[in-house]
C-alpha cells in the first residue's frame, strides 16, 4: 500500500524546519507560564494592578526594543541574536523564578521582554527571506502553527508544575529555552541566512524610510496593528470581563469557547497559507479582515451563550488568515536584510495588544462594554478597506509595487 504521508518541509530550506523545532519548545514554555504567572505575583501580596504589570512589562519592552532588535540582527545576523535572545529570556526565567520579591519578578520579567524581542525580529527576518513568495505564507503556517501547538500544551503542564511550586514553571521554562536557543546555534551554524552580513556578497540592507515609500508595506502596518487590537487587545481585556459580567457565562464555558477558536484557527492555518500564496496576498487579506469584521459584530449583539461559541467559530477562521497575511507582504516587499524594517512590523502589532486594552477601558467604563465593541468593529472596517485597496505583492503577480 503506498504511504501517503507527505513531509509538510520537504519543499522549504533547512532554516524553516529549523525555526518550527525552536519555536516549539519556546511556545510549549510560554504555555506553561501563562496561567501560573499571575499567581505567583499575586503571592507576594500585590493587587491586581500590579499583577498585570508583571504581564504588562514583558510587552512593553519588546514593543519599546523592537527598532534595538532589528538594528542588532543587520549588524551581527540572525544567528547570533536568534540564539543569544532566547538565551536572554531563559536567564531572565531562572532570575524570575528565584525571585524574593514583587519588584525582582516585575524587572526580571521586563528586561526578558527585550531578548524575546530579538529572537522574534532575527526569526522573522530568517523566515521571511528563506523562501520565495510562492511559499512564503505556507512556511509563516508552518511557524505559527507549531507555536499554536505549543500554547495548546503548555497549560496543562503548568497547572501540574503549579500544584508542585509556583515557581517551577519559571524554572521548566527556562530549561525549554535553552533547547531552544542551543538548537538555533548549532543547528544554524551554517546557514547562509542567518550569518553576519559581512559574510554575505551583494546583500542590501532595505531601511525603514524605503520600506515606508512602499503601499503594501504601509498596509501591513495598518492590518496588523489593527488586528492585533482585537484579537489580543480586546479579546484579553474587555472580552472576558463582558461574558462573565452582562452575559453570565462561566469561566469554563468561556475557556471553551476560547478552545474552540484556537482548534478552528489551527485547522485552518496551513489550507490559509496556501491560499494566500495561490490566490494573493489581497485575496486573504479581505477574507481576514472581513470575517473578523463580522466576529465583532457578532460579540457586540450577542445576548445569549450559544452566540459566543458561534463568533469563536467565526473568529477561529478569519484569524487563521490574518496570522500569516501581513507578515508575508513584509516578506514579499524586503529587496534583502531588513531586521529594522521586520522590527518595525513587530512593533506595529505589540503596539495594538498594548493600546487596546488602555482605550477600549476607558470606552467601557464611561458608555458600556457593546459601544466598546462597535468602535473596535469601525476600526476593522478601516482594515477591510486598507485590504481591498492592497497591491498583490507577489513577485509573479505583480508589476510595479504602488507607492
């Protein structure tokens, strides 16, 4: 009987493969943090703001060093710094983990925030450029799809390790890193992407005043920004705060509609990619920011449970395109090393995580929690609208890009 299975990496080069091994042990310990975290701030006797200060701080300082990171990885390549900030963030886990008090963990968690700044600029720089825009949103699939897996298993570990010590997690995370970051130093030693750029022949480095001429990239910003303000903003802040209080759910059922979007965001993440790369960048994009238009909508009406289960659904997919879209037209547009330029785009998507939750408070606390909503939802439309006016960005497809 001939085998049917197909290596999902046979037709990338080395440095992908390479990335979704790293990402996944790096995602696996996030996982295992994320619920315990909070808790463990919480032991040291603070109040709730403090508690998400400890989150807060980790956020703000990639956003703050993402413009550091890239500057970093086009002068010493994505190699050293990919390996050098994992490893960054695994001695800030250790030093959070041995923590004796509040302010220990809130500056040890901090400056871990600019070593997971490096890592994701210098992997996203590797990623970007290792393939060509025929495969570039598959290959982003493969990536975001092994840190979806990652986070799905994390958290059950964490909550066994958090029955043992608080700050086992901490420690357990910090070792994953090490594989991490050791698997990214040997096993990339030889790659040609990701070495120094003075070991390279004919590499361009394209800056952020050239990447901002461009439309497409200008879209990329605007997209991600914008769904990062729903799907990590709002969903994080406003969202569950709206189920538990107006719509009466418990926080069982929530957890259970926020399983279902992550099932149906991984299903759907590799058919995305390669749609994105088939149809275009501006096929997925409308398709994305349109159904996550419609998932707002849907929360902003919704009076009954069962209409949270089916926005989750909606969510699930829309968000499977957006994860790989804009990304890719960084990819498309980069004429070579750009870690600035990469750094930028991330900083884009932190900066709407960050200022969703700051906004969308106040708007909730002063009119209630569906006007919040709806002003989310205008601002999709303005991403709708961005995607519908996209130049196709792929090589093939395309003539001259629209400045």
């Amino acid at each position: 009987m001939k085998n049917k299975f197909t290596n999902p990496f046979a037709e990338f080069p080395r440095e992908v493969g390479v990335l979704v091994f790293a990402s996944f042990f790096v995602a696996v310990g996030f996982g295992i943090i994320s619920p315990t975290l909070p808790l463990f701030a919480r032991s040291f006797g603070v109040n709730n703001a403090q508690v998400g200060a400890i989150l807060s701080a980790f956020a703000f300082a990639r956003f703050a060093t993402g413009l550091i990171s890239g500057k970093l990885v086009d002068h010493f390549g994505e190699r050293l710094i990919y390996s050098f900030g994992i490893g960054f963030v695994s001695i800030t886990s250790f030093a959070a983990g041995m923590a004796q008090s509040y302010d220990q963990l809130l500056i040890f968690r901090a400056v871990g925030g600019f070593g997971s700044s490096m890592f994701s600029v210098a992997a996203g720089s590797i990623l970007l450029r290792a393939v060509d825009d025929s495969h570039r949103a598959r290959a982003q699939s493969l990536y975001n799809g092994s840190f979806l897996v990652g986070m799905m298993a994390g958290p059950v570990v964490g909550g066994i390790l958090s029955g043992f010590s608080l700050r086992a997690p901490l420690i357990i995370y910090g070792f994953l890193l090490i594989v991490a970051s050791s698997s990214g130093a040997v096993l990339l030693r030889n790659s040609v992407l990701a070495a120094k750029p003075i070991a390279k022949q004919g590499r361009q480095t394209i800056t952020i005043r050239t990447a901002l001429a461009l439309k497409p990239y200008r879209s990329a910003l605007i997209i991600s920004f914008i769904s990062s303000w729903v799907l990590f903003g709002m969903g994080r802040s406003i969202l569950p705060l709206f189920l538990v209080e107006d719509i009466k759910v418990t926080p069982s059922f929530m957890g259970l509609g926020f399983t279902i979007t992550t099932i149906i965001n991984g299903a759907f993440l590799l058919k995305a990619g390669k749609l994105s790369d088939l149809k275009g960048r501006k096929y997925s994009a409308i398709i994305g920011t349109s159904f996550i238009a419609l998932y707002i909508l849907a929360i902003a009406f919704t009076t009954q449970p069962w209409m949270f289960l089916a926005a989750s659904v909606i969510v699930g997919f829309g968000g499977a395109f957006l994860s790989t879209t804009p990304a890719s037209i960084v990819g498309d547009v980069l004429e070579g090393k750009g870690g600035q330029v990469i750094g930028l785009f991330q900083m884009a998507g932190d900066a709407g995580a960050m200022v969703a939750p700051l906004v969308l408070g106040v708007i909730a606390d002063h009119h209630g929690f569906r006007p919040a909503f709806l002003a989310s939802a205008a601002l999709m439309a303005v991403a709708v609208f961005v995607a519908t006016k996209l130049p196709e960005t792929r090589s093939s497809h395309r003539g001259q890009l629209a400045k």
